[in-house]
C-alpha cells in the first residue's frame, strides 16, 4: 500500500511541474528553415502551448542565439534590442501569461530567411473541457502528460482493488 501511494504521489508531483517543449520538436531545429513548409511557425501552429509551459531550445552557442523580441522586433528582424538575449546553447523561456511571444535568431541575417517564432499561449478559457475531444496524435507535447494519466490511473486501480480484496 505504502508504495502505491508513493506512485501517486509521484503521479501528482509531476502533473504539477512545468511541461517542457522542445522547440521544433528535435534538437537542431533552431535554424533556417530548409524550406517554406518547414518552418517553426508551422510547428508551433500545431502545438498547443499553456501558461507555464517551458520552450527549450539546443543549439550551438558559438553559431545562433534566440532573442525575445516585441511584435516590432519580430516583424523588422530587429536585433538591436531585444526584450531578453539568450545564448547559452541551452535555453529555457517559460511560457509565464497567455498571448504571443515572439522569438528571433541573433545570427546576422537568420531572422530574415525564416528563423523565428511566434509562440501563442491560450488562456485557460480556451482549453477544451471534454476529455472526450480528440487530441492530435502528432503532437509530441501531449506524451508526458498522457503518461502521467496513464500512471495515475493504473495507482488508482491498484488502490482500488487493494481495497477490494483485504
Ligand atoms: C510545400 O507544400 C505545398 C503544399 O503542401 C507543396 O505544393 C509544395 O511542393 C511544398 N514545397 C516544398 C518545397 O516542399
Ligand atoms: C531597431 O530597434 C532600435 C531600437 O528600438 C531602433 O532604434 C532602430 O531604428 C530599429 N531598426 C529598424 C531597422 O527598425
């Protein structure tokens, strides 16, 4: 019984932490997009982001940088300056209130050949209530989460039938 509860426990612990979202859904997606219908805007309109969620990106620091700009500085690929500069190779933003973030690269000139992102965080108003309604399947963001229901779940029927049979 002791070690059911700690599952749970577990269960809820990591329900609760911040989801991460790699950036383009792999490693060295921070770059120029190979062509228009690879873009990272296109990645992130498949993607559900929610307040709280944490964007990842991995890159080379010696090569890119991502900076948080405003929609001006989106939009002119101006990187004199940005809200934040990032360049450490391993950044993390975290998603902290619902509306758009806009990202562009540092590198000279990247910005203009298509490497940069808009972010839309819904509030939670938005969010579907149903757990009924269907999720895309591609999105790779839902995994953890679908693990951890899946997990909390399977303590809660070891629970229950711990309790039916003692
Ligand atoms: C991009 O997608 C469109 C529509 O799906 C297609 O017609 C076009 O050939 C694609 N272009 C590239 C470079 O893959
Ligand atoms: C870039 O931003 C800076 C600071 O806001 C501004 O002075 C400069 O005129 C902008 N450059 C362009 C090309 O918009």
């Amino acid at each position: 019984m002791a070690s059911v509860s700690l599952v749970l426990m577990l269960c809820l612990y990591l329900s609760q932490a911040n989801r991460e979202i790699l950036v383009g859904g792999k490693q060295s997606a921070w770059q120029i997009p190979s062509s228009s219908n690879h873009t990272l805007n296109l990645w992130a309109e498949r993607t559900r982001f929610k307040v709280g969620d944490v964007l990842v990106w991995k890159y080379d620091p010696k090569e890119e940088s991502v900076l948080q700009v405003t929609k001006e500085g989106y939009d002119k690929c101006n990187t004199s300056s940005p809200i934040k500069e990032h360049k450490d190779g391993n950044t993390k933003v975290e998603l902290e209130h619902s509306g758009p973030f806009y990202f562009i690269s540092g590198s000279q000139g990247n910005c203009e050949k298509g490497e940069k992102l808009i972010v839309v965080v819904l509030s939670e108003d938005h969010w579907p209530k149903s757990p009924l309604l269907p999720l895309r399947p591609s999105n790779q963001a839902y995994g953890l989460r679908d693990g951890v229901l899946l997990a909390l779940f399977m303590s809660l029927a070891a629970i229950f039938f711990n309790l039916l049979f003692i």
